[in-house]
C-alpha cells in the first residue's frame, strides 16, 4: 500500500525548513525533496519564492505533521500558499513527486 503525501506550500526556504522540521517533530514523517516555484506575480508576494513541502507517512502521521508545518511556516512568513494531502497516491502521481525546481542550475 502507498503510503500518503502530504504537501505543504510556503513563503521562502527559510520558512520551508522551519515547516519540515516542525513536521518531522510532530509525527512519523520523512521528507522528499523540497519543490520550488517562483511565480510571475513574484514581486508581489511576500517572499518571492514559493517552496513546496513533501511529508511521506501514514494518513494520520502526515495530517499532524502539515498541520504542525503549516504553523511554524506562519509563524516565519505569516501565511502559507497551500496544503493538501493524498492518502494513497496514483503510480503516475507518484513520478510527479520526483520532480524539482531545485536540483535544476
């Protein structure tokens, strides 16, 4: 069985790194790789880099930790983009979490 994903969209790496730390201390999570997007509406954000979150656990282990990333993530930005979590992810979705902005130069 697939395990869940959750993701979490925040403002700035540094924000990235508080949410994956808060949610890896808050339930029995792995991180993948961080995802980064810098949109075309950039200069008006608060941060002009989007930084996307993947946890990787159980449905109830992920829940906890995108809630608990979700707070630290406001506590250093003020806000979060977006979150969303998949309980068990298709096998072509699953290709899709590879992917990242960046490890690309």
């Amino acid at each position: 069985m697939a395990e869940a994903v959750g993701m979490l969209e925040v403002f700035g790496l540094v924000a990235a790194f508080a949410a994956a730390d808060a949610g890896c201390k808050a339930a029995n999570v792995r991180i993948e790789t961080f995802d980064k997007n810098k949109p075309a509406n950039a200069d008006s954000l608060p941060v002009p880099l989007i930084v996307m979150v993947k946890y990787r656990g159980s449905v109830e282990d992920v829940r906890a930790a995108v809630d608990a990333g979700e707070e630290a993530a406001k506590a250093v930005s003020g806000d979060i983009v977006a979150k969303y979590i998949i309980p068990r992810p298709e096998q072509d979705t699953e290709k899709m979490f590879k992917l990242s902005g960046l490890d690309k130069n």
